[in-house]
C-alpha cells in the first residue's frame, strides 16, 4: 500500500503543476500588462514628446515666428507711444500659420511610421494623443507668451516711465490677451493633428488654417463673434488690448471698441465655448485612435 501511494503521488505533483502553470501564465501576462501601464503614463508620454522635438521644427517655429510683428511693435514702444497693431496682426495671421505648421510637424512625425514608434514602447496611441494635444497646446502658449514678454519689456523700457500701477495694469491686461488667443485658436490643434494623421500633411496644415484665417476675417458678418472661435480669436482680444479687430488703434473707432470692450458676458461665454469646442474635438480624436488602435 505504500509503494501505491508513492506511486499516485508524481502523478498528483505533475497534475497540480499542469493546473497552476496557465494561472503562473496569467499572472505574468497580469504583471507585464500592469508594468505597460506604469511604465508609460500621460506624463511619461508628454515628456517623450518634448525630448523628441526638444531640437526640432516645433519648438523652434513657435519662438521664431512669435518674433517678427512683436519686435516690430516693440520698436514703436521705444520710439514714441507703443502700438498695438502688429500684436493683432499676429494672431490674425502668423498665429494661425504657426499652430498649423507646428501641429502637422508634430503629427506627421509618427504618421510617416504608422504609430509604429508609439506602439513599439507599449504607450497606447489614446495616451499619445493627449501627449501631442497637450504639446501643442504648450508651443501655442509659448509663442503668445514670447510675443507677450515682448511686449512687457517695451513698456517697461519704452518711451516715458510709466507708473507702477500703470504698469502692472498693463502686464495684467496684456498677459490676459495672451491667454486668451491660446485658448481661442485651440479648437486648431486637434483638427490639425487629426486631418495629418488620417489625410495628410498638406490637409493638416491648409485646412485648419483656411477655417481660421476665414472665420477671423470674416468676423463682421457674423452676428455673434464671440461665439465662434475664429472669429473669437479676433474680436476678444478687444476687451483686453487697445486695438480693434480690424488691426486699427482703438482710437479708430470709439463707438465699435468700446462695445467690444464692454461686452464681458459675451467675453467670458466666448472662452467657454472655445474651451469646450477644443475639449469635444480632443476626445473626439483621442476616441478615434482608440478605435484604430483595437482594429
């Protein structure tokens, strides 16, 4: 009886070795899944994508093309009164050129190899898009920041001393212009991302821009501005800087200015609008890639 019973007994270890091994199998499968997913976080994504332009297109675009109209601007803040018409010829036209062209860069980066980069590291194409939104986004504030910084320095240094309290006006006032044409021109962002990666680079870049540079100029014959984000990147920035949409002084045209500037509700229903157009086509997108990615 004995010996039966050490008969029976690899025959028992080999069955409960066969029945744990596809649960050890599990757990491994488990870990590994687990270990993607701390491995490469929103974070970690975002930070892989700033590393990867840190010396390309992008970065350098969104400071170089802030430069032109806001140093020109800056020189008549050293020659006389400082004029405010290049800042609005900057979001009306180089602004839009430059989230155009910086998104379809960084797009196209991981278009050309079909995502193979992304997926090859184990981050989710969802998480990478956020990453690329959230850069983007980050070089559009860059470049009004520049234009900004400039601006601040021809006031400090300008023609006559103006006041402390004046001044912090001033920054407060012009930093909100800022701000505020980042928040109105993201809806581009998305878009832009989007048509590259599943159109092209050409369509990336044309076809956001068309709607942007259209809808600014188009303002006037729209019968609320405010609540249409190209036309809000133009009308908005009333309310905060001395110059009309047109690229004229205030002064211009006192009657259309000051309705502009009075106009707070319609300022702050504008920025909402603008923000949840950008939310709604960033998950849209983020939601599309998912998709692609389970396919």
């Amino acid at each position: 009886m004995m010996g039966a019973q050490q008969g029976r007994k690899p025959a028992q270890v080999a069955q409960l070795a066969q029945t744990a091994a596809p649960d050890a199998s599990r757990r491994v499968e488990a870990q590994a899944a687990g270990a993607v997913s701390v491995r490469t976080p929103f974070f970690s994504a975002l930070r892989a994508e700033a590393l990867k332009f840190r010396h390309a297109a992008p970065l350098r675009l969104a400071i170089v093309m802030a430069l032109p109209f806001a140093l020109f601007g800056a020189m008549t803040g050293f020659g006389g009164a400082l004029s405010f018409s290049p800042w609005n010829y900057w979001y009306a036209l180089l602004m839009p050129v430059t989230i155009a062209l910086v998104t379809a860069c960084v797009a196209n980066a991981d278009a050309r190899l079909k995502n193979r980069s992304i997926l090859g590291i184990g981050t989710s194409l969802r998480v990478s898009w956020w990453a690329k939104v959230s850069y983007c986004l980050g070089l559009s504030l860059l470049s009004n920041l520049v234009v900004f910084a400039i601006y601040l320095v021809a006031a400090v240094f300008g023609g006559g001393v103006p006041s402390a309290d004046m001044l912090f006006a001033s920054a407060l006032t012009m930093l909100a212009a800022a701000l505020v044409v980042t928040v109105t021109s993201a809806w581009m962002i998305p878009v832009g991302l989007f048509l590259t990666a599943r159109a092209g680079m050409l369509a990336g870049i044309f076809v956001p821009l068309a709607v942007q540079l259209v809808g600014g100029f188009a303002w006037s014959a729209i019968p609320v501005p405010q609540l249409f984000p190209p036309s809000a990147t133009m009308v908005i920035p009333t309310a905060f800087l001395p110059v009309l949409p047109s690229g004229e002084p205030l002064a211009a045209d006192t009657v259309l200015g000051g309705a502009l500037a009075a106009s707070s509700a319609l300022t702050v229903a504008g920025l909402a609008v603008a923000a949840v157009v950008f939310a709604a086509l960033s998950f849209a997108g983020a939601a599309w890639l998912k998709r692609s990615e389970e396919l």
